[in-house]
C-alpha cells in the first residue's frame, strides 16, 4: 500500500507555496481580501488503510500534531470517526491557516514580503494618484520583487529624471543622473519601459516606436549599411567598401544601376567587380531593414541566399515589399549538382510563399516537406565560384 499519498508536512507547505508564487498572498498583503483564513483538505487514510497501518495512521496523525504546537504554525480540524475494526479515532481532515504572517513563515517568505511591500510604499507615496500604478504593483507583484528589487531606488531616480528632462535627445552614455551608469540602464530597460509607460507624461513617449531608445527619445547607435562598389570606374567615392548609418544610406540614391545582396560575409567580400552594380552584405533579415530606402526601388535588384528554407523565407520576406527583386543561384538544378555538399539544416521554416516565382516556391515546398532528405541546406559559400560567376553575368544580361 503505498502511503505517500497521505498529506505530508511538504505537501501543506506546497499548497501554500502555490498560492505564493500565483502572487495571491503578496496581493493580499497590499490589500487584504478573504485568502485567510486559508483551508486546506487533507488526504486521509481510508477506513481499511486505518485498520491495516494502525500504527503508521497514528504516526501520521502525530507527525501532524507535532507541527502544528510550534509557534506560528496551522491548526488542525480533526473529526471522530468510528472505524470498524479500531474504534472511534479523531483524525485531522483539514489545516487552517490562519493569517498571511503563518503563511509566509511556513514557507519562508518573509524578507521577499517585506521588500515588495517596501518597494511598493515607496512608489505609491511617490505617485499616490497614480492608479495605473497601482493596478500594475497589484497585477505584477514578482516583477517588483525581481525586477525591480533592491534597485528601486534607482530606478525610481531614472523615472524623476525623466518626468523632469523629457524628451532629452541624448545617448544614454550622457544622461546625468547621480549613481547611475549605462550598463544599469541598459541591463534594465524591459523593467524601465514598463514603468515609463505608466508614469510619464504620453507626449513624452511615441510608444508606436520598436526600440526603447526612440520610445523614449533618446539616441542610439545607428544600424549601418555594409555595402562594396564593384564599379571600378565609380568616382563618386574614394572607398570601395562602406558601413555607413541607415539614415545616410536611405539619402544617398547613387548612379548605379544593379543591387546585389548576400548573406554570407566572405561571399561578399569576394564578389566580383562588374560596372554599375554594388553589393550589400544582407545579413539575414538585414535586408528587411533596407524597405524604407525609397531609392532602391528604382534599381535592379538581385538576391542570393543558401538554398534551404531560411533562405527561401528571407527571400519571400525582401520580395513582399520588392516586388522587382530577382534571385540567382537558388534553382533546383543547383541544389542536386553539389549533393555531396549539402548539410543539415538547424531549423526548418514555415512561411508565405505568395511573393516566390513558380519555380522558387516549388523548391521552397519540397524542402520543407524533406522531398530531397531531412532538412536538406546548400549553404551559398560552398556551391563553386565559377558557377556564381556565371549566374551574376546572366543577372545583368537580362534586358
């Protein structure tokens, strides 16, 4: 007979844990409600369990009992039950416990109490009309504990620099608040856009931004361009490779006429030099990115990605807001010539394949459903030069 299933000691503990770690008990103690007293049913041994483990039943009961004597403990209802073999014996059916303080002593819980409800004083005396902020503390009681925590201090100072300083139009590097650096800022922003939310003034926000710094504004570092020009005769810049911020690139509109994109780095330092063309190095959806230069819609534009699902995805990506964009090097007659190079790919993609040609997306489609072999991936650095070279010139044949 397996007796574990008796309510052990442990077995109280965790039910109280439970309500824990659903931010009940913290939520009571910011604003009491009818949790305790809190009833919990035990598990009893049955009338032939009784008879059969007397001895056992009674240690239980005890070890019960025993517990319950010690300061800030539950008490125990008990029942009388005749059993028909032992007689009338009283048996506890239920534990109360009986208040929040009994609670968090049983379970060890104390200090994390108290720190959330000093946090939470202090943020409510801080904005005490605020009752988003309130609404929130109720709703997220672990997020003061573990994301606010001993650092409320300052993250409160951050947020009163804020409210004073809207707008500020700096880098987070210069922002002069006292005990503040910018690794604690960086390594708390999903704690301190939360916040900022519910305690800065709207016009002090653009919450339709993607990055915490725009939201906020502040500056940040921009995302760059990587790009070659692979025309020789192109005067219009002294280097033949640049990494310039996004913005400059979006108003540059260069006198070139062909867009080569590729996702592997030594490919597009290798590519080969061709008259009035450029290459930009993708980095994967880096070139989703690329959607907001106006001037690219005017260029021939050509992508070339691994021939495996990733790659397909990327391209069916570009070509939703580049309807122009042509791949090379991606066909299934090249994918069965190198099979003695294929690899495994790490995760296979599922996606829209309306922006494909017929041709790409039945290559995409057999490669998602493993026609050629499980995960199947032709990585682009590996199919031989040559061969690219050959697709490029076919590129910019093309009338």
């Amino acid at each position: 007979m397996d007796l574990k299933k008796w309510t052990k000691i442990n077995d109280i503990k965790a039910k109280i844990e439970s309500k824990w770690n659903k931010g009940e008990i913290l939520r009571n103690s910011l604003e009491e409600n009818n949790l305790f007293p809190l009833k919990i049913a035990l598990k009893v041994p049955t009338s032939q369990e009784f008879s059969l483990y007397f001895m056992e039943s009674l240690e239980w009961i005890q070890s019960l009992k025993r517990e319950a004597k010690k300061k800030n403990s539950y008490e125990l209802l008990e029942k009388e039950i005749n059993f028909r073999i032992v007689g009338k014996n009283k048996i506890p059916t239920h534990v109360i416990i009986p208040t929040k303080e009994v609670a968090l002593h049983l379970i060890q819980k104390e200090a994390e109490e108290k720190l959330f409800l000093m946090i939470a004083d202090e943020f409510i005396n801080i904005w005490p009309q605020n009752e988003d902020l309130r609404n929130w503390i109720y709703k997220y009681p672990f997020k003061i504990i573990n994301h606010v925590g001993k650092n409320f201090s300052k993250l409160i100072a951050i947020i009163r620099w804020f409210e004073k300083n809207p707008r500020p139009n700096l880098y987070i590097r210069q922002l002069d608040i006292p005990e503040i650096d910018t690794k604690f800022m960086e390594s708390h922003k999903p704690i301190l856009e939360e916040l900022f939310k519910i305690l800065l003034p709207e016009e002090s926000m653009d919450l339709s931004k993607k990055e915490f710094e725009d939201k906020f504004y502040l500056k940040r570092r921009e995302t760059t361009v990587r790009f070659r020009i692979l025309d020789e005769t192109y005067q219009e810049q002294k280097f033949k490779e640049l990494s310039i911020p996004f913005t400059e690139f979006k108003q540059w509109n260069p006198k070139i006429e062909n867009i080569f994109f590729t996702e592997n780095e030594v490919n597009f330092l290798a590519f080969p030099n061709y008259k009035n063309s450029i290459v930009i190095f993708g980095r994967g959806y880096g070139i989703t990115l690329l959607r907001e230069v106006e001037w690219l819609s005017r260029k021939k534009l050509y992508y070339w990605g691994d021939l495996d699902t990733h790659g397909f995805n990327i391209l069916s990506t570009a070509r939703a807001f580049f309807p122009h964009l042509k791949s090379f090097a991606m066909t299934e007659e090249i994918l069965l010539g190198y099979k003695e190079l294929w690899v495994e790919e790490e995760r296979q993609w599922s996606f829209d394949i309306k922006y494909l040609t017929k041709e790409e997306s039945d290559l995409a489609i057999k490669l998602q459903n493993n026609f050629f072999g499980k995960k199947i991936r032709l990585e682009q650095e590996r199919i031989p030069f040559h061969v690219i070279k050959k697709h490029i010139e076919k590129c910019l044949h093309e009338i």
